[in-house]
C-alpha cells in the first residue's frame, strides 16, 4: 500500500467541531485505508484514495449525521416512550 502526505486540510466549522470526534470515530470504520489526521478544526487524510473528492464528502456526511443523530435524539426518546407507553428508566 502506498501512502502519500497529506493532502490540503480541510477547515470544520466551529459549529460542528462537537460532532468532529464521533464523526471520525465512524469514518475510520467506513474508512480503514485512510489515516485521519486532526489538528483543532483542520482535518487531513492519508492513504491510497486521500486525495479522492468522495473521500471528503464522505467525512462531512459522517459530521453532519452526527450532528443530526444528537440533536434528534431527545425527539425519538420522547416518540419511542409516547408509543410504548414507558418512560426512560435509566437514572
């Protein structure tokens, strides 16, 4: 496997940068050839397909399903308890 430098970061918006690390957590799974490389709101990628625009999308899809897993996690609580009829158990 060849492995070139880094390609040009790519700048997260502050406003996403809560969801940064899960995101990237994810993105290794979806992603194992390509090293990640972090530093405050900049993000590289090395490995064989680093320099592929796909590989780019698909990391900012993975931000933002992040994002929006956390925000609507409250809202799906309160369906699934409205449907079942059982309020969240857990202290």
């Amino acid at each position: 496997m060849e492995v070139t430098d880094p390609r040009t970061p790519i700048t997260i918006d502050e406003h996403l940068l809560p969801w940064l690390s899960d995101a990237a957590l994810r993105f290794r799974y979806l992603y194992p050839q390509i090293a990640l490389h972090i530093d405050g709101n900049t993000v590289s990628f090395r490995g064989e397909a680093a320099d592929d625009p796909g590989v780019t999308r698909d990391f900012l899809f993975c931000i933002y399903r992040q994002k929006i897993f956390a925000e609507t996690l409250p809202l799906r609580k309160m369906l699934i308890e409205g449907v079942t009829g059982f309020a969240d158990r857990t202290p």
